[in-house]
C-alpha cells in the first residue's frame, strides 16, 4: 500500500515553529486514490482531501495555542 506522510507547521506563541510529521491511515490513504482514480482534484497529490486528513491528524500533536501553517504544510517522501 502507498504510504503517505505530510510535514504540518506551527507557530507557538513564543514564535517558534514546531514541525509535525504526521502518516495517513489506510483507508485515507484508499479515500485518497479512490479520488485520484475518479479523477476528482480533490485527491490529487497535494490537493485538498489529503491535506484536510494531515491537519486533522497534526493538530492533535501540539498544545491548542499553536498557529498551524496551513500553507506551508508539505508532502514528505
């Protein structure tokens, strides 16, 4: 199965920038191809679904206070 991993940013309060790598579950990942195969833009690599399921998971993993980067948030190989 494909493995996919995005890098999510914060900001802290103090304004520091702390990096969160976080892997999507299996059946995200299978939501995500099931897109792509349909050729919705939604699941393309780097589009919006895959990308909603990573924050999802990231913001989870730092204290409520943190700023997410949203537009710097990357895919990791």
């Amino acid at each position: 199965m494909i493995t996919i991993k995005y890098l999510c940013p914060f900001r802290s309060p103090t304004g520091q920038v702390h990096e969160v790598v976080v892997t999507l579950s299996d059946n995200e990942v299978g939501d995500v191809l099931r897109h792509r195969a349909l050729g919705r833009g939604a699941g393309a690599p780097g589009g919006p679904l895959e990308k909603g399921y990573a924050w999802h998971h990231a913001v989870k993993e730092v204290p409520v206070d943190y700023m997410p980067l949203f537009e710097q948030a990357h895919l990791v190989q």
